[in-house]
C-alpha cells in the first residue's frame, strides 16, 4: 500500500511498526500531499490497489474533506494528510518510540 501512495507522487512517506505499541494496527503508513485534490488522488490510487489486490478497506473516514483521509485495512491504516494537517497533528512524534520501516527503492 505504501507503494501504491508514492504512483500519485505523496510527499514523505512513513511507515511504523506498532506491533508491539497499539492493539489498533500492526502498521501505520503516513503519506502527505500538497493540495486536497492530491490528497484525494492518493485515496483512489488506494482504493484501486486495494480492489485490484483483494485487499479490504474496514474503514475510511474524511474522504470528503481530504484534508485527512484514514484508510484501515486491519493490520495496516493509513493516513493521507495535507501537509498542513501531517504538521498540526505529528503523528510521528505521537508514535516516536515506534520503529520506522524502510522502503526499499523502486
């Protein structure tokens, strides 16, 4: 998923292992884009992914808005945040003690 987000060119993703943090999910991936219409093209390009991948979305909240759009898949949430929302609520800072995964390069 966190593959799918970067097709749509999201700013600076993150991805955090709460495995052994939260009961919540085993991953976070936090992705930002620049504009609400960015923002809303990286929910699609998730969705796709998610359909054409058999993946179910549990939950999606602020699509509406996209200012902040919360996709659970059960193990994995993702957050897609305007950049301006991604800074007021620093969700990394909130989860600093988890370990962060590393994307290999595509």
């Amino acid at each position: 998923m966190a593959y799918a987000t970067l097709n749509k060119k999201a700013l600076d993703p993150v991805v955090l292992n709460l495995k052994d943090h939260s009961s919540v999910a085993d991953y976070f991936v936090i992705v930002s884009g620049n504009t609400e219409i960015q923002v809303y093209a990286i929910f699609q390009e998730i969705e796709r992914v998610c359909k054409e991948e058999k993946i179910r979305m549990l939950h999606v909240e602020g699509s509406q808005g996209a200012k902040w759009i919360l996709v659970d898949t059960g193990g994995v949430v993702l957050h897609i945040f305007r950049q301006t929302e991604r800074e007021y609520y620093n969700l990394e800072d909130l989860w600093k003690h988890a370990k962060r995964v590393s994307l290999p390069k595509l």
